[in-house]
C-alpha cells in the first residue's frame, strides 16, 4: 500500500468482534476496512467444540467464524491481512492514523478488537521449552500427546474445558490448580469430577521444568506448605498445558484509552473510550464475561455506535 487509504472506520481485529463489527458497518453503508495480522477468526479457531453459540449447536470455532466472516463478506466488507503497529490521532483529535505492515490509513474512526494472547504461567522454563513440551492449545497439540500423561495448569472454565479435550488424547489428564477449588461453572467441574481419565492436585504449582529437547522432569510446589517435589520421566514421555488467562492486545492504545488493572481498555455501554471516535469491542475490553457471543454483541454494538457518531443512520 502505496499512498494513505481514508476510511470512515479501521477495524483493528477479524475475530468474532471484528467480523461482527464489519458486518455491522457495512449495513451502516461505512467506508470501513476490517484489518487482521494473522488468522481471520483470531483465537476462536483453535476452539475444537462450541456448544454455547445461540441457534448454532456442536460446531467448532473455525466453521462458526468463517460463516461469520462469509456473511460479513457477502454484505460488502473489507478483510484485509495487515499488521497493525501503531495507532494515533492527530493534534486536533479529528482523525485515527493508523499504520500498518504495508503503509497507513486515515480513518475517522477505529474499532479496536485485537482480542488477547494466552498468558503465560511463569515456571522456571516455561519458555524454554514452549513448543517443545509446553503448551497454550489443546485443538493444535493435543495430537501429538496421544497415550501420553499431560499436566493441564489452571482451574477456570478454559481449563477445564481443555483438559476435558485432552482425554480423547492423553492416557492420563492432570490439572494443576494453585488454589483449594475450582474456578469453573458447575456444569464443567461436574464433568472435571466424573472423568475417570481426569485428576485435579489443587493447592498446587509448577515451580520449575527442565529436560533436553523436550521435557523430562516437573518440579512442583505446594501453595499452602511451600514444600518443593519433582518427578522425572522419560524425554518426551509428557507435557504441560498452560490456561491461566490471556494478556488483551490493548498496547496500541495504551496513551489513548483508559485501562483496568488486567490491562483491558475501559468502554462505556456503547463501546467508546475516552478518546472520541475511538471505540473497543470484544475480549480486550474490560467487561464480566469473554464468551464468543459477548464479543459478537460488542462488535455490533460498536459499529451501531461508530455510525451514530459519524452521523449516519442506525439501522433499527
């Protein structure tokens, strides 16, 4: 991209916020550029069972958003594959620049929906050994543990529900839980309880993991002792699934946006920030629940605000 393209709206993010956003926008008839740096449907596609998407039963995270994307498409939306690297607003707060991979645009407007990454669990090792025994998804790796034993890190609902996956995999699924409990809804624990295949050490942590290529031992701690011990096993013969949560990919608007303490970016009701014109939909904005539905509401709800505020009529 050569010269700056303009736009009315530069949606940051093709998950499921991002494409509800666009299709949103362009039945709002905006000049609107959705624009995603690796994979359109974000974290979503690596989800192997959705069960929880209204009017749409047992399907999978990368079927759900490419129809979404397929819709969004048909209605005239623009998805574009570019890196976003900065995002900032002129001396007069009247319009976005924002650049890119491949050049910049202007845009009067900008979603942001960049979602989150897996956060990392902080062990001794950890990122030596990611790609090479640890791991932060079940759908891409799970394969390659088949007869194996795995520890699952975490004890929310994504944990819980990859652990769950795991068992079609792993000879043995063990979840790392540093507290008494779990954190999971009841209908997941329930199935956590009666898994035969399934077992929970709470009050516990990894402290450390070592090996070659691939891990051979995990050293971990009691949370309530302190007390240290390690187990050792053959190279290769075991891995470790991390779950504890995901850092929101809110950095690009750091100086224009207010944060909570997790770093998600503060909107109101109609997904705006304190800088006008700049809104955020989806899981990297600060809200109670982060479920494929919510972030589809947000992006919507974005859009409808983003038209209002340029002016142009809301579709009822």
């Amino acid at each position: 991209m050569e010269d700056i393209v303009r736009k009315d709206l530069v949606i940051v993010g093709g998950g499921p916020a991002g494409l509800a956003a666009a299709l949103y926008a362009s039945r709002s008839l905006l000049d609107a550029v959705t624009l995603e740096q690796e994979a359109v449907g974000g974290q979503v596609i690596l989800t192997n069972e959705v069960d929880n998407y209204p009017a749409v039963p047992h399907t999978d995270g990368y079927s759900l958003v490419e129809a979404m994307r397929q819709q969004a498409e048909d209605l005239g939306a623009s998805i574009v594959m570019e890196r976003v690297s900065d995002i900032s607003v002129d001396s007069k707060a009247t319009s976005f620049r924002v650049t890119t991979s491949d050049g910049a645009y202007d845009a009067r407007t900008v979603i942001l929906a960049g979602g989150a990454t897996p956060r990392r669990a902080g062990f001794e090792g950890e990122e030596r050994f990611a790609g090479h025994g640890v791991s932060y998804c079940a759908t891409c790796d799970g394969m390659f543990y088949r007869g194996k034993r795995v520890f699952v890190v975490g004890g929310g609902n994504s944990a819980c529900e990859e652990a769950l996956f795991l068992t079609r995999f792993a000879s043995e699924v063990i979840l790392i839980v540093r507290k008494d409990h779990l954190r999971a809804q009841a209908s997941v624990a329930r199935q956590i309880e009666e898994n035969p295949k399934v077992s929970v050490r709470y009050q516990t942590s990894i402290a450390s993991v070592d090996g070659g290529e691939l891990l051979s031992s995990v050293t971990f701690k009691d949370t309530s002792t302190g007390a240290m011990h390690t187990e050792r096993s053959d190279e290769g013969s075991f891995g470790i699934f991390v779950f504890v949560g995901r850092v929101p990919a809110s950095s690009l608007v750091q100086k224009l946006a207010d944060l909570d303490e997790t770093g998600h970016v503060i909107t109101d009701e109609r997904m705006a920030t304190r800088t006008p014109g700049l809104f955020a939909a989806g899981d990297v904005r600060s809200k109670f629940l982060r479920q494929i539905v919510t972030a589809a509401s947000d992006g919507a709800v974005a859009a409808t605000s983003v038209a209002a505020y340029l002016g142009q009529p809301v579709e009822g």
